[in-house]
C-alpha cells in the first residue's frame, strides 16, 4: 500500500491570482485536498483554475453573504488534480486556503 503524501496549507489569497506555499513559491502540480473560505457580506464565488487564469476551471464554489460564516469543503477521493498551478479567481471572498498533497 502506498503512503499518503504530506498535506500542506496554501498561504491565504486575499485578492485573484495564483495560490503559493508558505514560502511564496507558486503552487505546481498538486491535488487539493480541503477550501477553507472566509466570504464577505455578499454573496461571493471562487473559481479554482489549472494553469492560470487562462486556464481549464476544475472548480466554481458559491459562498453565502455573511463576513461571519466561513465554507469548509472537505474533497472526497484523492482531491482535485492540478497539473500544472492552481490560479484562484475571487469575487467577494476575503481570502481562501487551500490543504493540499
């Protein structure tokens, strides 16, 4: 049986752009395990892509209008695959971490 890989936190992406480590490297080819979403009080959305904003959207997860009531989203199986980088689009979202391996 093989051994799971580590799970590891994205820094949090407060604005669009691409998720980076906690060392501000650009994540790369990851399958993401959990989304922890702070919204704001209106009704927002993020919008994962693999390889930029250009890319191939994977993922669109609608949030609540409420700056107090954060989303967890457990993914079930091996997560989403990203093969190439992981380029979030936020639309009234304070900020998202991504848990990845």
């Amino acid at each position: 049986m093989a051994m799971q890989p580590d799970v590891k936190a994205s820094a949090a992406l407060t604005s669009t752009g691409d998720f980076q480590d906690q060392n501000t490297n650009n994540l790369g080819r990851v399958r993401v395990k959990a989304i922890y979403i702070i919204p704001t009080g209106t009704a927002g959305s993020v919008t994962l892509k693999d390889g930029g904003s250009g890319g191939s959207t994977v993922v669109v997860i609608n949030t609540v209008a409420s700056a107090t009531q954060p989303t967890q989203l457990l993914i079930p199986g091996q997560g989403l695959r990203f093969e190439t980088s992981v380029y979030g689009t936020l639309s009234n979202v304070g900020s998202v971490v991504l848990f990845y391996g």
